[in-house]
C-alpha cells in the first residue's frame, strides 16, 4: 500500500504546483509536507498542507535550493517520500542522490538518468544511437568561439546556439551568420556558466565546466511537440500521447494543447514510437517527457531533449487522458507497475497565466487585489495563489494555468474564450489580455502555427 511504502510524502516546491502536488498526496490517504521561504508564507500550498515547514528566507539558494534545509525538514516531520515537482531540484542528480542516501523515495527518474539526459550533447548522442532521429549538431561541446564557427560552417547556416546544460530556454538564440554567432555563443557561453555554478552549488553530478555551447541546424519553421511518456518498474515504457508547445515567448512557453494540430497520424505514431525507445534506452523510471521540434512543412521530427521531472503543461495530458500523472508518479515511486493504456479522447489547452505585461512580456510583480478564478464543464484552473497574495519577485511570475477540454479543438478554443474572460485577476500586471488576443488570432484558430508566432504577434523576426 502507498502509505506503507512513502508515508508522508515532502513537496520540495512552491506555487501551483506544490498545491496541486498536495491536492493528489492527500487524495490517496497520505500526508503532505509543505517547504516554505518567507517570502511564501501566507501561500495557499502552505495553509493546505499537513505539516509545513519553513526553511528559509526569500531567496531560493538559502530556501528552496538548499537541499540540507529541504532534508532536515524531511527528516523532522517524518517524511519518508520527496517529490521535487519542476524547477529548483527536480533535475539536479546530487539532490536525488542525497535523498536516496538519506533512505528516502526519490518522486522521480534515478540519478544516472537525470545526468545521461541533463546534459544536452551527452543526450543527444544518446538518442542517436538509440535510433531516434536528431538534427546536424555538435557531438562535443563547443568550448570556444573558433570551434563554434568550425562547426557552424559544417552545419550550415542558421544555427540554434545554446547551452549543454539547463533548460526553460535560457541562453537560446539563432545565428545566421558568422557576426551573430559570435554573439550567441557570447550569451549562451554566460548561460552555461551560470548554470553551471547553480548546479555545483546544489551538489549535482558531473556538470560540464567552461561555456559548453551546443549548435544544431535551425528549422525555419518548426514546431514544439513534446511526448509524455512513463517508465515502470517492471521496465516497460508507455507513451501518454503528445502535447503542441509551439506558443512560445524567448523561447519559453506560453500556451499549450493535446493534441497536437500539426501532425499527421502517421508522424503521431513516430514520434510516440521513437520516445518509447529514448526513455528504454536510458532505463527511464517515473513520469518524463521527450521534446522534439517538428519540421511543419517536411512533417518530420527531431529530438531536443528530455526533461526528467513532471511538465508545467502536463494538466493538457490529464485532461484527454483522465490519468492523474502525480499519482502514477507516486505508484511507481512506491514499486508499483500499474496497467496504463491511455486511449486520449477530445482535445485540451492549457494557458499560461503571468504576472507579466502582454505586450513586452516583462514580470510585473505585486499584491493582489481581485482573484476570481473561472468555473464550469471542461475547465480547470491549478492556482498558487489567491486574493491578498503578493507576487514576489523572487521566483518565476507564473500566478496559474488555466486549462479547458471539450470534444473538439474548436468547442476548445471557445470554451477557452469564455474562460480566459471570466478571469479576473487585479493588481500585478498579468498576460491574460495576450491569451485573449491569441484566441483570436488566424494562425492559432487554424491550428496552423510554428515557435515564431508570438514573435510575429509582436511585429518581429521568428526566432
């Protein structure tokens, strides 16, 4: 039985998803600990755990990325499970390992894996070798601007410059000539730099030191998909089907929908096929995702990198699946190797709501005055905050998601109308105008929509 095997169960997190973590911990007889910095106290994830405990100031290196803090809090409330959710310590392997070596149930892939996929190149080659398709690249890091231009002429130009390692987009940028790469290696070598100290700092595994820079062929008009898949301890992995994360802003996403409306059914079962096979080829265990960009025009794919840890958009895959993938994390967690044969039925989108301006996209922290959150058939909204709570600047602005499903993506698209207008949200600044705004945009009703939508949105180059 599940509260046999982890008992009370730490969220290592915040915001929405610490709340909606708590929300399936509590749902299946267990006891939920809440983390918390200052900053966070009066959250509604801490008043809607079991237990919390608070473990440091504001600043995330001194609470919620201190993994002493986050295990002394375990061991004081008797935790006997951790689940990292996304951000912070979900992908950092030394922390895996300190709960693992602490006699804890690590909610998540093991170690090795995190390290095989953590590193962009390393995974990379990888997947090749696994017979998953990838796209020209480096097979070694490009560890200085010579080098970077060495493999650029034998990419050809334009190129996706970015780190080896991290994620969320950060360091990402084209170069379609020798001037622009100079100064896309300069940003992502920065990039790689930062991430690298954070994740020595947090104890992880091997990190690559020096600005590692990976380069691959740039698709001009490519689409974000990204497969959910599963892997279970009796070694099987499933595929959960498919989620479009095209709606992107600095090549961080926004909005996200299951299906996806730019596949055929014949890439459908490709893409699906060749993660099954990445997730076997590291012994994947737990909920991953396996990303991919997708040549709209060519209708072929290939592999960017896999994220060991839960999706912010995973709520798309619940609602046409009907699985709850924290409980299925936490069963697999617990040894259990439960039958999962999703058949996806109707069509799902989640948005992205920030405390942000919609126009230039730039975080617009403050307290809220007004929350009055959406209700009614097909729509769900994971909130980390309400009425009264102020957004920090702290930590990421993502305030929601709101999520809606119907039968159909256009019965979709309008419940979403509907939903995103009945959101009030008063005080910080908040991107819902741009939600509204991209309902009713051509390309995205038609479903006929790449990564450089929003660019284009916002009168610039895609990118």
């Amino acid at each position: 039985m599940l509260t046999e095997s982890l008992g009370p169960v730490l969220v290592a997190n915040r915001g929405e998803i610490a709340r909606r973590i708590i929300r399936t911990v509590k749902r299946l007889g267990l006891r939920a600990v809440a983390v918390h910095s200052e900053a966070d106290a009066g959250l509604p994830f801490v008043r809607e755990a079991d237990e919390a405990v608070l473990i440091g100031p504001a600043a995330p290196a001194q609470s919620y990325l201190d993994t002493g803090k986050v295990l002394e809090a375990a061991r004081a409330t008797g935790a006997r499970a951790v689940h990292p959710g996304y951000g912070f310590l979900s992908e950092n392997s030394g922390f895996a390992r300190a709960v693992l070596d602490a006699g804890l149930v690590w909610v998540g892939p093991s170690p090795e894996a995190i390290d095989r996929m953590g590193d962009k190149i390393n995974a990379r080659n990888l997947m090749e070798a696994a017979g998953v398709p990838v796209a020209a690249g480096t097979r070694e890091p490009a560890t200085d601007l010579d080098l970077a231009l060495e493999a650029a002429r034998g990419i050809g130009y334009p190129v996706m410059v970015k780190t080896a390692g991290g994620g969320g987009g950060i360091g990402m940028s084209v170069a379609r000539d020798e001037r622009e790469l100079a100064k896309a290696f300069e940003q992502a070598s920065r990039a790689a730099a930062r991430f690298a100290a954070a994740a020595a700092a947090g104890g992880a595994g091997d990190v690559l030191a020096g600005p590692a820079v990976l380069l691959e062929r740039y698709i001009e008009r490519a689409r974000h998909v990204e497969v959910q898949i599963l892997g279970l301890p009796d070694g099987r992995v499933v595929a959960l089907g498919e989620r479009d994360c095209s709606v992107q802003r600095r090549h961080q996403k926004v909005v996200e929908e299951s299906p996806s409306p730019g596949l055929s059914p014949e890439l459908r079962a490709r893409m699906l096929d060749a993660a099954v096979r990445a997730g076997e080829a590291v012994g994947y265990l737990g909920a991953g995702t396996v990303e991919c960009l997708v040549d709209a025009d060519a209708q072929d794919f290939v592999f960017l990198e896999m994220n060991t840890r839960l999706q912010v958009e995973h709520p798309v895959t619940e609602l046409v699946t009907g699985l709850d993938l924290v409980e299925l994390q936490l069963r697999v967690a617990a040894g259990e190797s439960p039958e999962v044969a999703p058949e996806p039925a109707g069509h799902a989108i989640e948005f992205r709501v920030y405390a942000e301006d919609p126009k230039r996209f730039l975080p617009g922290p403050g307290t809220i005055t007004a929350w009055d959150e959406p209700t009614g058939d097909g729509v769900r909204i994971d909130s980390g905050y309400a009425a009264g709570d102020i957004v920090t600047p702290f930590y990421d602005p993502l305030m929601a998601k709101l999520c809606v499903h119907a039968a159909t993506r256009a019965e979709a698209l309008e419940r979403a109308r509907k939903a995103v207008a009945g959101f009030t949200v008063e005080g910080p600044k908040n991107n819902l105008p741009f939600c509204a705004e991209l309902l009713e945009h051509d390309e995205f009703v038609r479903g006929d929509y790449d990564t450089g939508l929003v660019a284009r949105m916002r009168g610039g180059r895609p990118a």
